[in-house]
C-alpha cells in the first residue's frame, strides 16, 4: 500500500494541470473568439476532452497489456502524460494566435 501515496499525489498534480489549462481555454475563447461562436467552440473543446479522455484511456490500457502490474499505474501514468506534453507542443506550435505563457 505505499504505492497509494505515490498515485494520490500524482493524481493530485495532474488535476492542477487540468485545472490550469481548462482556465486557460476558457480565456482564450473570452479573447479571441467572436461572442457569436465562442459557445459552440467551448462545448466543441470539453466534449473532445472526454472523447480524448476515453481514447487515451483505451490506448494505453491495451499498450500495459502483459506488463508488470505493479509499475502499470506508473506506465499509465508516463503514457497519458507524454500524449498532454505532444498535445501542448502542437498547440503552441499549431495556434499562432495563442498567448505563450
């Protein structure tokens, strides 16, 4: 059972992340997006988040298929995070509009 306060507290960081960036998406719409759009664009973006949500959660449970099932959480854990860090690279590369923080 060590191994909760491990997940507990990565959990615990990642939820600061998502928290941070769902802000950061909201204010970007409130800057840039025209008042006509900006509510069909803030459903578009959270309805791709749970749909990404579901697909990285698939990915990666067929990727720890046959791995050690003590380090799957820590794998889970690597996979989910290097598809955010792509997402996040993309995104700043990709929207030359967006503020660079």
């Amino acid at each position: 059972m060590p191994e909760i306060i491990s997940l507990s507290f990565v959990k615990f960081i990642k939820g600061i992340g998502i928290g941070i960036v769902s802000n950061c998406v909201d204010s970007f719409s409130v800057d840039v997006i025209k008042t006509k759009y900006r509510g069909a664009f803030n459903v578009m973006i959270h309805q791709a988040w749970f749909v990404g949500i579901g697909i990285i959660s698939a990915f990666s449970l067929e990727l720890l298929k046959g791995s050690n099932e003590e380090a799957q959480w820590r794998e889970l854990v690597a996979i989910s995070t290097g598809f955010s860090i792509i997402s996040c690279a993309l995104i700043l590369i990709i929207i030359k509009e967006s503020p660079r923080f």
